[in-house]
C-alpha cells in the first residue's frame, strides 16, 4: 500500500509547488502590469498570498525569478502570435509585419519598461532580451527572405537594421520619448521598415 501512494504523493507536491511557482510568476508580473516596476521580494510574496519563506524555497533569487517570468512573457508572446505569409506582396507583408510588432510589444511594455531598470545590474534580464531579439531576428530572415537575397554583403547590415527598428528600445521612444500613440508609433515603424526594404527591392 505504501509504495503505490508513494508516487501520488510525489506528484502532489510537484503538482503543488508548480502551482506556486506560478502564482509567483503571476504575482510578479501582475504588480509590474500595475506600475510597480521593482516590486520587492515582500509585495510579491504578499501578491501571491505566500509566505516570504516559500518564496525564496522556489525561487533562490531575483534572477531566476526573473529567468520564470521572462519565460511567461514569452509564451504569452507565443500565445499572441499569428504567422503571416511570405508569400505577399512587400507592401503587405511589410504592414503586417509592423501591426504585430506593435500588438506584441504593447503586450509586453510593463515588463521591458521594468527589465530595462534592472538589466544593467542583471545578466539574467540581459538574457532574457538576447531571447526576444533572437526571435525577431527569426521572423525578419523568413517573412523578407526574398528581399534579404537580394542585399548583398549588406544582408546582415539591414537584418540588424529591420531588428533595431521594430524592437523595444525604438518603441518606447516612439510611444515615450516622442509621446506618440501606439496607430502613429505604428506608422513610423512601418514607414521606417518599409524604406530599408524598398531600397533593395528597387535595386
């Protein structure tokens, strides 16, 4: 009897530890969300209706806090994504390409607003962005491909470009720095995109 409980029991309190190993990701993520960008170990344990002990029992630190909640933000990302044909006209693509970067990072705006107060100070949130860039990277070489082979030596030069222009850091001076709403930021990005691709496919 005791040996076929024995892997009930195990599997409960897997099961009940990654329950509160999201609750605290959730936590964490919720008070960023509300504008407190460096909630402290205290308010998310308070948030997430746990103990300060059992906190730091599932989470060692900050930055593996921080590597769970990067990998939430990503898969709500994921969740949020919708693929677009290659198979459009440039025009097309370029548009759809700039509406989704615009939906994704407003999605995400609580969360890079927060990690790029701490990513000086964290590796973890430093990777955590390598993560994002990589995965736009990604889009950039497979929705514009036909457009990239025609580029040259400068193909990696306009990938970084197209990168540079459609992530956070060039949101939020849209949206922050200049003030502008996310349809204008939108159109700017999309302007900015479409021009770096439209010198190589004129030639």
């Amino acid at each position: 009897m005791g040996r076929a409980e024995a892997p009930a029991r195990v599997d409960g309190r897997t099961a009940r530890a990654e329950r509160t190993r999201a609750a605290i990701v959730e936590a964490h993520l919720a008070l960023i969300s509300e504008g407190d960008l460096r909630p402290t170990g205290e308010r998310i344990a308070e948030r997430a209706g746990i103990s300060l002990r059992t906190l730091w029992t599932n989470f060692k630190d900050m930055e593996t806090l921080f590597e769970a909640s990067g990998a939430e933000v990503l898969r709500q990302q994921d969740a949020a994504y919708r693929p677009i044909s290659a198979d459009q006209p440039l025009g097309k693509r370029v548009d759809a390409y700039c509406r989704q970067r615009a939906r994704l990072l407003q999605l995400i705006a609580p969360s890079a607003r927060a990690a790029q107060m701490r990513e000086p100070v964290s590796e973890q949130l430093h990777r955590n962005r390598l993560k994002h860039i990589e995965r736009v990277r990604d889009e950039v070489d497979q929705l514009f491909a036909a457009e990239l082979a025609q580029a040259g030596p400068g193909r990696k030069q306009l990938v970084d470009a197209i990168v540079a222009a459609s992530m956070w850091p060039a949101w939020s001076m849209l949206r922050y720095g200049l003030g502008l709403g996310v349809d204008p930021a939108r159109a700017v990005m999309t302007r900015t995109v479409g021009a770096l691709l439209a010198e190589v496919a004129t030639g």
